[in-house]
C-alpha cells in the first residue's frame, strides 16, 4: 500500500486524502522513511498538512514519528514552520511527555541551522538565552556569528550543552571574551553558595580563556582567581598568568596541583607545561633534583610526573 502511495507521489498525482495518507505513514514503523520521501517529491502542497501535525498533533513518549515530520518539513525548506513550532509555548507537565516532546524540539533546532538566514539565526539565539536545548546550542553555534557569543557563554552552564558552547565560542572568541570573563567572575547564586552548575559554567569560560593568550589588560580581572579555592578555576589561572609573565608563582600553583586526583587535571597541567618547557625548565629540573628519602608521597608523585614531563626535553629518566 505504501508503495503504491510513494509511486503515486512520485508521479505528482496526488490529493489532500493522499497527502493525509502520507502523513500518517510517518507513525508507521515500516513505512516512515518512504513517506518523508514520498511528502518530500510531492513538494510545497505537502506543508499544511505537516505543519497541523507539528503544531496541533499531541506529543509522545514515542517521539521519532513527529520527529519525521520535522525532518520532512525541513526537507521542503518549511523553516518558518519550524520557527513557528520553536517559538510556541507549550505547556507540558508529564516529565516524560516532556522529555520526549524537547527531543522533537532539538530536531527543529537542527533542521533550522540549515537555513542560515537572519531569521533562523536569531530564534536560535533567543530560544537559547531562554532555553538550553542542545539541538539549537549546535544549531546557533554552526552560524559562527559574534552576536551568539552571550547566548553560547551562558550555555556553558548546561551539562548537555556546553561541549557545544565551547565549539561554537572558539571561532568568535575575540567578541566573546568579556563575556566569559563576565561569567568567571559570576558565581551564582553567590560566592558563598555556589551551585554546582555554576562553577562548571566558571571552569569552562576559564578554560576557553586559557586555550590561547589573554590580553595583559584584561589580566587584572582575573588575577583574583589565582587564589580561588577550587584547583581548576586556580590552574587555568595560573596557565594565564604564566603565559603572561612567566610567574614564578603561578608555575609553583601548577606543580603544586600535579598531586590532585583528578587525573584530567592533572593531564591537562602535564600537556600545558611540555608546552612551556623552555620558559618552566629551570624550575622543573629543580623540582626533579628535588625528592629526598623523606619526601612524602604527594612529593614523590610530584618529582614523578616532572621527570615524565622534562623527558622529552631533557632525557631524565625515573
């Protein structure tokens, strides 16, 4: 039956009964795929139909059939449908209807990005600063735009979105820097309180500040950090500060954190000091030459890893 429909399609005889069939099709297991092909062939006659589904159809634990219908609908170029349906408010209390219902949104976000227009650009934009679907963080992040970059910043705050963030910042870092640095020095709801997601927002706007250099005058306001209490926010400070001035101290705050136990850390401080090996040698050959038969054992962790990290450079060995 779905064959003869496709066929049917594809031979542009077709009427609103068939175009309904179709659309129904899209719920089936079997036959989805061929009718977001056969809806596709029929062309712009196919979008009423469509857009009633999307915006009047109820949403479901089983999402894929109306994600179907946004993958046909961006197909045929329908992308103000898909901004009507991102725009739209819906009131969904189920916690898994909703859940389902933002894996549909997520693939409008999608389809959106591929329209490249002003118009898509800024629903993405402002469906973001409201809403952190990762579908729309990707889809923002693709148009490479440094007006997205308050938008992608306070994305970082999302667990699901900000891999995406951080993607969609390092092409604009210029425009976004006093928005991450802003974001550094925002921990919410207060210093004293702060929320798990909001150091995690913290850690990777310093992050992206610490891939490359930082102007010297945009130091003073994060100089601060160097004494922050949590070892990542405080490295990437250092990492800062080193490049800048090649301080003595901040290197010290890096091999002092070579003995934390969060192994990503510690690889991470690893690679920036090989990185840096001829401005940190010195202070690194000290450090190795360092360890004595009463060094503890962070102290011996510590000479370690130096030695592993001055092999390259220097030849020593354990």
């Amino acid at each position: 039956m779905m064959a003869e429909s496709l066929a049917r399609a594809t031979q542009m005889d077709y009427d609103q009964a068939g175009i309904e069939r179709l659309v129904q099709g899209l719920f089936s297991l079997t036959d989805g795929e061929l009718s977001i092909a056969a809806l596709v062939g029929i062309g712009e006659p196919s979008i009423p139909a469509l857009r009633r589904v999307l915006l009047e159809g109820k949403p479901s634990t089983v999402y894929l059939p109306r994600q179907r219908v946004v993958r046909a609908l961006g197909e045929l170029g329908a992308f103000y449908v898909l901004s009507e349906y991102l725009l739209r408010e819906k009131d969904i209390r189920d916690p898994e209807l909703r859940l389902a219902e933002e894996a549909v949104e997520n693939a409008a976000a999608c389809e959106l990005g591929r329209c490249q227009s002003d118009r898509a650009f800024y629903v993405l934009r402002d469906l973001v600063a409201t809403r952190k679907l990762p579908g729309a963080v990707e889809a923002l992040a693709h148009f490479r735009r440094e007006e997205a970059a308050p938008a992608l910043v306070a994305a970082l705050e999302s667990d699901f979105c900000r891999s995406a963030a951080a993607d969609g910042i390092r092409p604009i870092r210029a425009a976004a820097v006093p928005y991450l640095i802003f974001s550094v020095r925002s921990p919410e709801p207060s210093r004293a309180e702060e929320s798990p997601s909001s150091l995690r927002r913290r850690r990777a706007a310093l992050r992206l500040l610490a891939e490359e250099e930082v102007d010297a005058s945009r130091w003073p306001s994060l100089e601060f950090l160097l004494n922050e209490s949590d070892e990542w926010l405080q490295s990437s400070a250092a990492q800062i500060a080193f490049r800048l001035k090649g301080s003595e101290s901040a290197l010290r705050i890096l091999l002092r954190h070579l003995t934390s136990t969060d192994w990503v850390l510690v690889d991470d401080i690893a690679q920036f000091l090989r990185q840096h090996l001829s401005a940190a040698r010195e202070l690194l050959v000290q450090e190795s030459n360092a360890a004595s038969a009463s060094a503890t054992p962070e102290e011996e962790k510590r000479c370690r890893l130096v030695r592993w990290i001055l092999k390259p450079e220097t030849g020593v060995t354990d």
